[in-house]
C-alpha cells in the first residue's frame, strides 16, 4: 500500500443526476463532494477541474450492473477522452447500503446525499485491494 502514498487518486460513485467524489490521502479515503449535473459534459468538466486542482494521478470510478454499469462505462470513455488519467472500473455493487449502515453507527443525523461517503468507499475498497 506504501506505492499510493505519493498519489493522489479520484474515486467516482457516478449516478445519472449525482456523482460522489473521494480522494486519497496516502493510504486513507475520504469524502471530497458531490457533483448535481443535467448533461454529462458538465459533470465531466467538473470533473476534469477537480483532477487538475488536486493534482490526481488515477481515476476509480465504481461500476455496477446491468444497465448502469453500461451508462458507467459510457461516462468514463468520455470521461478518459477530456482527461489523460487511467481510469480504472472497480465493482462497487452495495456500496450505497454499506455506507448507510456505517453511518448510522454514527450519532449525527444521516446525510440527505451520501454519493462522496460511497465513492470513499470504493476508493477505500479498492486501497485496500491493491
């Protein structure tokens, strides 16, 4: 894990109105902010000034299933063309309910939106896979 401490990797939880991004800090996760989009060109660009501001060197954007896992793939082509970042898929199928229920161990109120704690999720899955 002492390879990623000189990186600075993007986790995306992507979602049609909403995406979640987290950033690692050597080999920790945490929440960055949520991106509200209409057209997937914005969200990109976001995106892609998020990338350049925090100087990423890597992209783990979850894929799921089915049809979304489509939409995913589809977003992060488009995503890769705007940037020159490796982008890497990794699976973050229940995510969205393992975050829930970690942050109900909490004594704050939940989130109302919760997609940068599920994208910290992923990247931390992901640092801890790799």
């Amino acid at each position: 894990m002492t390879e990623f401490n000189n990186q600075k990797i993007l986790a995306i939880d992507f979602g049609t109105k909403r995406i979640g991004l987290a950033i690692s800090h050597g080999p920790l996760a945490q929440p960055l902010t949520i991106v509200h989009y209409q057209e997937e060109d914005q969200a990109v660009a976001k995106i892609a000034e998020v990338c350049f501001q925090q100087q990423i060197t890597k992209i783990i954007l979850g894929i799921s299933e089915k049809e979304t896992a489509v939409k995913t793939r589809r977003f992060g082509k488009k995503l890769q063309s705007k940037i020159s970042l490796p982008v890497i898929y990794f699976d973050e199928t229940l995510s969205s309910k393992e975050v829930e229920e970690r942050l109900k161990l909490r004594k704050k109120p939940l989130p109302k939106e919760i997609d940068d704690y599920a994208a910290a999720y992923i990247l931390e899955q992901w640092l801890e896979d790799n």
